[in-house]
C-alpha cells in the first residue's frame, strides 16, 4: 500500500498555519516510526506501552494545550491535530494523552493552587508523573452527580471513601483527580495511588480500547492532608469543564483513526481484484469510498471550526456536544464500513479497520453517550432539560 500522507478533500490544509502544520507533521513522524509498529502486539497482549511515555514527553505531546509549567503553549488546533495523529495509530495513544492531559493536567491547572502547579505540571509534561480522573462510577456513569464516593474532613486533612469505575490511566497512574462529595459540594482531590487504602484493579476482558490501561479505583478510609483539596473546584460543573475539554480532543482525534481507515480500504480496494478487475472499479465501492470521503471531510470541518472558536475564546459546550457524538458516529460509521470492503482480510489484525472499529464503539459511548450530547444539544435549543 502507498504511505499515508493524510487525507484532505477540501484542502483544510490551506486553513493551517505553518506552526499547526509543523507540529502535525512532528507528530506524524512519530506515529509512523515509533508508535504504529507498538500496535499490534500491545493490542494483542492488552497493554499499552510504557516505553514509548518518555519520547512522547519529550516531544511535547503532555499538557501541550497548556502555558508555562514546561508545556508546549500550543493553540487549540496544534493541539488538535496532535490527537488526531494519535488516533491514527490507535485510540489508546489519544485516550492515554488525552486523559494526562486534557483531564488531570488540566483540573491541576486550572483549579489547583500554584504550589500545585508548580509540583505536578512540569513531571506530568515530561512524563514522569502519570495522571488520572477518577469520576464515573459503577452505577453513576451517565449521572455523575449521584456519585457516592465521599469525603469527610479530618483535623489535618481528608479521609475519603469509595469506589470509581472505568478509569483510564488508572492502573498505571501515579496521581488521581478523584471527585466525591465533601457534605453537599462536589469537590476534586489529588489522590497518590501508592498511599494506604488505595487500591487498583484492572479490567481484562475488554473486546474494545485493549492498549488502554481501564481500571477501577477502590478507596478505603484513604487519609490525604489538607492540600490534597483542589481550591478552585466548585461542584460538579468543575468536572465537567475537564471532560470539555477532553471531548474536544475526541472530535479531533476520531478524524485520525477514520483516516487511517479509509485510507487502508482506499488502497486495499485498488490492489485486491476480483472477477479479473480491481475492487476499487465496482460502482458499490466507489459509492462507499465517496460517502465516507464526504463524511470525513465534515467531520474534519468541524473539529477545525471548534478550534477557530476555542481559540477565539468562543467555544460553546453545545459545539462540543455536537462535534463529540457527530464525529465519532461518522468514524464508527467509517470503520465499519472500510472492514466491509476488505472482506475477510478485514477480520485479522493485519490490517486496522476493525481495530479501530471495536476502539470507536467505545469512544462514541465514553464521555458522554450520543443520547446524553443529543439531550444537551436539545436543551440548548430548546431551554427545556429532558434528562431529569
């Protein structure tokens, strides 16, 4: 097959700056030579390899969103890009990023205190320091406010108890962002996972997202000191201003993972023949092959448009809404679409669709289902709350 040299219809590369494009190109360099050849084997064995933390520290690839602290200070659309490289190899690079990222790194910077910052901000950037955000629970995945996790003031700190479900990172994490409640206020703690009571088990049997480490958090009569509290956390709305952010990364990112699928099935049905002709000269196939060109090229638009307005200081959380479920709906779509045109070839890991096609059934769904982005979108529009 032909290298990937990206896909762009519509020459969104024109709407680039010379900065965005260089920082895209830095990155794809570094998905070709060192994390594409991680892939199979890591999804296989279901790890995520840890090896490759340190270079993607060193390129910058942590935090990169963020000002000062050792952090790139990249804009919205460098950033974006970052993660829709990412996800070209695999969601699991852009979740493991995303979540150091747009997630810890973020609630430490924007709601801790500058001795906070100044501590865990340039470690993390690095790579030193791996992060977490512990919100969902079990039974409180799509209403987080109904957590139960829960933590009591002490005469020199906090004691908190409970458990979060479905945390990223969290397996390897050095530090968690928990939420639990504190009396009636939702308040962010920093949690060191090596501390008494903290426990860790990771989730094995997954069938989707297999080179992301996904764990339950279990916290048992866990003693933090008083400057575990992030001060500027102020109800639920506070976590959510993280996940915000991170959903951004997801509008980005899918645009990668959808790439590299149409790509593998643009190729693939150029080279494969069938009845004496090649795959690609059937009208079907061209009419698959368009539609999905058409529904990347949209959602490319729109992670790109999200940008302009995040960077413009305009960016609304509908836009996310949308752009988050539009955007991984249009790459599933895509990726399963691209596994079809390979046939059986499309089964094995030799090829990514299906990969990427089993990654997205979780992506669409993690972060805010489509249900839940549609009702927000609907709430939006109407100033009616359908959700409770």
């Amino acid at each position: 097959m032909q290298p990937y040299r990206g896909i762009d219809l519509l020459d969104i590369e024109s709407q680039l700056t010379d900065d965005e494009r260089q920082v895209r190109d830095t990155v794809r360099d570094f998905v070709e030579a060192e994390a594409m050849p991680a892939v199979v084997p890591h999804f296989r064995e279901g790890t995520f390899p840890l090896e490759l933390v340190p270079r993607m520290g060193e390129l910058g690839l942590f935090g990169a969103h963020l000002e000062g602290y050792s952090c790139a200070g990249l804009g919205p659309v460098a950033y974006g890009l970052v993660m829709q490289e990412l996800e070209r190899a695999d969601s699991g690079y852009r979740s493991f990023a995303s979540v150091q990222s747009s997630l810890a790194m973020t609630a430490i910077y924007e709601f801790g205190t500058e001795e906070h910052r100044e501590r865990y901000l340039p470690d993390m950037a690095a790579g030193r320091v791996l992060g977490a955000f512990g919100l969902t629970e079990a039974d409180h995945g799509s209403d987080p406010a109904g957590m139960e996790t829960h933590a009591v003031e002490t005469s020199d700190g906090f004691t908190l108890n409970g458990g979060k479900m479905w945390i990223t990172n969290a397996g390897i994490a050095d530090v968690v962002v928990v939420w639990a409640k504190l009396g009636d206020a939702i308040r962010g703690f920093l949690v060191d996972t090596t501390l008494p009571g903290v426990r860790r088990e990771d989730i094995h049997n997954k069938l989707s997202m297999r080179m992301s480490v996904t764990s339950a958090l279990l916290l048992e009569d866990v003693r933090v000191g008083e400057d575990a509290l992030l001060p500027g956390t102020r109800g639920l709305g506070s976590a959510l201003a993280c996940l915000n952010a991170a959903r951004y990364s997801i509008v980005w990112g899918v645009c990668g993972a959808a790439a590299d699928c149409l790509h593998t099935a643009i190729e693939y049905t150029k080279e494969r023949e069938q009845f004496g002709r090649p795959l690609a000269s059937f009208q079907l196939v061209q009419q698959k092959l368009a539609d999905m060109a058409t529904s990347l090229s949209k959602a490319q638009l729109l992670a790109l448009q999200l940008g302009r307005l995040k960077g413009a200081s305009t960016l609304h959380w509908s836009h996310v809404s949308m752009a988050k479920y539009s955007n991984t709906l249009a790459a599933l779509e895509i990726a399963r679409t691209s596994r079809d045109l390979l046939g059986a070839a499309g089964i094995t890991d030799d090829l990514p669709p299906m990969r990427h096609a089993m990654n997205l059934e979780t992506v669409h769904t993690y972060e805010g289902t489509q249900h839940m982005h549609q009702l927000i979108l609907g709430r939006h529009l109407t100033g009616i709350n359908a959700i409770s």
